[in-house]
C-alpha cells in the first residue's frame, strides 16, 4: 500500500551528464548476476507483522484515503439490527436476580485498567493505539520538550497513531513506483535502519531495484568491486562512519539479492571542511584558494557529486532503479519544496526523477524529540510527514542548538524505530 504522498513513476532524463571514472565497469541490469559466492547475512530484524502475531487485516483502504493505517475492522452488518436481536433474546438481568452471573462467552475479552501517569491521568495508548495522546505532567516537564506547547506533543502524538504505516509495506510500495529509493541514516551503531534495509533487499530486487548507491567516495570503487565479486572487503576501504558490522551486513544482504553496490559519493570528502577551518582574509588566503580550486576540479559539493552519479546510473538503463543509502542531511529540503541543493531534491528538481526518501529515527539518537515524544511505542512506523503538520514543526532536538533550525518537515517520510533492547 503506498501513501499517496509518494511521487509518481517519471520517464527517466536523458540528459547526457556522465560521472567519470565511477561508472567505468558498469554492467547492464539484465546482465546482472549475483557472484557464486556468498556471505550469509546474519542480520536480525523484528518483523513488523511478527510484532502483531502476523494479523495484517487492520490495514484498510478507501477511495478517498489511500495511506495504511491502524483502526479496527470494518464491520458491514448493522449495529442496530443486532441490537434488536439481543433484545429480543437475551432478558434483562436486574441487581436483584438470584443466581450467578452468566458465564463469559468464549472470546469476551476483560477491560484493561489502565495505568495512571504523573497527573493521575491514563497514561496508555489504549483503544488500540500506538501512543497515549495526552502527556503526563512528567512528560510535559521534560525540559527537552518543555520549548514546545503542550497541545502541538498531543497533536503530534494523534497524527502518529492515526498515519502510521508499516515500514516496509511503505518502502517496497513505494518502490514500485519510483525511479529512487533514498534511506537517510545516521551514521552511529547499532543501527536498526540498516537492519531493516538489510532485511527488505530481496523485497527491493523484486520491486525492480537494480543498484545500492552508497556515500563511499569514488576512490574506494575497487574494492567495492572486489566486494561485488568475492564478497569481501576490507573496513578500511570504507569511511571511518560506515566501518561497522552492520553496514558491512548491508552492502551483503544487497549483493545476496543481486543489487550492486556503487560508491557515488565525491573523493576527499571532508575537502569542504578543511576549507571552512581557514578564515578569510587572513595569512591563509592562498591555502584557502588552493583548496577551492581542487574543490572545483573534483565537481563541486558532495551533493552536486552523488546527484550526478545517481542520475548516470538510471540514465544507463530505462529500467535501472536505485537505492540510495546516505546520511539524511542528504534527504532534507530545510528551504521549503525544491529549494534544496541536497542530493535528493536535485534528482528530483534538477533531474526530474521521481524519489521516494525515508529518513530515520531511534532510541541510539539520544537526542531526538521523536524518541522522547514516543517513549513506549512497540513497533516500527512509517509516518508521511507532509500529512504531520504538528510533528512536522518539531526540531530534530530539543536540547542540541547544531539542530535548532532543522524541522521534522524537511524530510519526506519518517521511520520511527521502537526502542530495542541494550546489546
């Protein structure tokens, strides 16, 4: 089921910008082969339909409302007509009637007493929701989240029960429709967004997903295509952010299911930050030219740089499809719609590609004013941020000021992870 804020299926832009050197070695999708060797992706990930005991029949579409979500079941027959019929059947029992009560029919489940917060107030989602819409007083002292009014948590926390979908029905649908996939992650371990990436490769291949483009700079493509041949590599190719277990796990389980990996991001990375450390109009203005130059020669920013190397792989073939797994600065529009100049939003604006982009959230950012806003919530969701008014105005973080002007509402669509157990 796909939300409908996901941009339709665009005809690929044929305009003839190449990445030199990065795609020297590609191979066309159908030639595609998955190597003979294989690494086995031990990778664990709670399945969404595992954490309600497989029972999917909550999801209910309209005609004139086409995002998931959780409510119960529709039941067609009428409510008055069963009415009339228990009445008609079942005689009134008054506090005077001798006797014990009837017994409980099979199936009559006991109301829960729910547990009471800091104001004496329910505190439970109940009624079958995620999330409790009203903070508790504790929760409303939370200096974290003492910047925002008490009315736009609560609203916030209504717009997550009432749009959340299931991840990956949301990523795979979505991928059906779009040329790019983009995952926003943040780059700490362990890491539940490349646990489920890992966990949906196969899913993507089948959506049509033909290449993994990752923020690896353009120097390690040797050894990522070593990495497509034997199904090694060492961590030391890759950027010191992206050295861990679980993302060695992800680049795995795309290669197991025949996805390629593709290093897209710029040489010399951190080249922007080195200029900014240099003042200008100081002793070191010649340094500071001299970087710029080298800036220019290798194409200008990172973004510029992965834009362009995503755009020569769909270019490559009509029927390529990409998924592009980068930090989520990346996938933000902080200007408003197609004022960006982030990778994401020049694919689409620049390049005209339709882009479907899933940034992150979890317990491992402890920072975040999702995760202190959705304390509690037991299973992982999608939310469409374009629908979230109230959570979309949130910052990222209530507490980091490098954050202060970086909205919820700068990204697309929104993966709240539930909180895992310590590992």
């Amino acid at each position: 089921m796909v939300n409908d804020n996901f941009n339709k299926f665009d005809a690929p832009n044929n305009d003839s910008d190449q990445v030199s050197a990065l795609l020297s070695a590609d191979v066309d999708h159908k030639s595609l082969s998955k190597p003979t060797t294989k690494t086995e992706d031990n990778c664990s990930f709670l399945d969404f339909n595992d954490s309600i005991d497989g029972d999917t029949s909550s999801y209910q579409t309209t005609s004139s409302q086409s995002d998931t979500s959780y409510g119960a079941n529709d039941d067609s027959s009428s409510g008055d007509d069963k009415d009339e019929e228990k009445k008609d059947r079942t005689p009134e029992r008054k506090p005077s009637d001798e006797g014990p009560a009837p017994p409980k029919k099979e199936g009559d489940i006991p109301a829960k007493v729910p547990a009471l917060g800091a104001d004496n107030k329910p505190s439970t989602a109940g009624d079958g929701k995620l999330l409790p819409e009203r903070l508790t007083d504790e929760e409303a002292k939370n200096p974290d989240l003492r910047q925002f009014s008490r009315a736009t948590l609560e609203a916030a926390r209504k717009e997550i029960n009432d749009l959340a979908t299931d991840p990956k029905k949301a990523v795979i649908g979505a991928a059906k429709v779009n040329r790019v996939i983009a995952f926003g992650e943040k780059h700490v371990t362990p890491n539940p967004h490349r646990e489920f990436g890992a966990s949906i490769m196969a899913d993507l291949q089948a959506s049509g997903v033909t290449h993994l483009a990752i923020e690896v700079p353009v120097t390690s493509k040797d050894a990522i295509d070593k990495f497509w041949e034997t199904g090694k590599i060492d961590k030391k190719d890759l950027p010191k952010d992206l050295q861990h277990d679980d993302f060695i796990k992800l680049i795995t389980a795309a290669r197991d299911a025949g996805i390629r990996p593709v290093p897209v991001d710029r040489a010399k990375p951190d080249l922007e930050r080195e200029i900014n450390k240099i003042p200008i109009g100081g002793s070191q203005d010649g340094e500071r030219m001299k970087l710029e130059d080298e800036l220019a020669r290798l194409g200008g920013s990172r973004d510029n740089h992965m834009a362009k190397s995503i755009k020569s792989l769909l270019d490559a073939d009509k029927n390529n499809k990409v998924a592009f797994w980068v930090g989520s600065d990346h996938l933000a529009d902080p200007e408003g719609k197609g004022q960006s100049n982030m990778a994401v939003e020049q694919l689409r604006e620049k390049y005209g590609f339709s882009v479907a982009a899933f940034a992150d959230e979890g317990s491992y950012y402890p920072d975040s004013t999702v995760v202190k806003l959705t304390k509690g919530l037991t299973k992982d969701v999608a939310i469409p941020m374009e629908k979230a008014k109230n959570l979309g105005g949130l910052t990222i973080s209530g507490s980091n000021p490098d954050f202060a002007s970086d909205l919820y509402k700068n990204y697309q669509n929104l993966i709240i992870y539930a909180q895992r157990p310590a590992k």
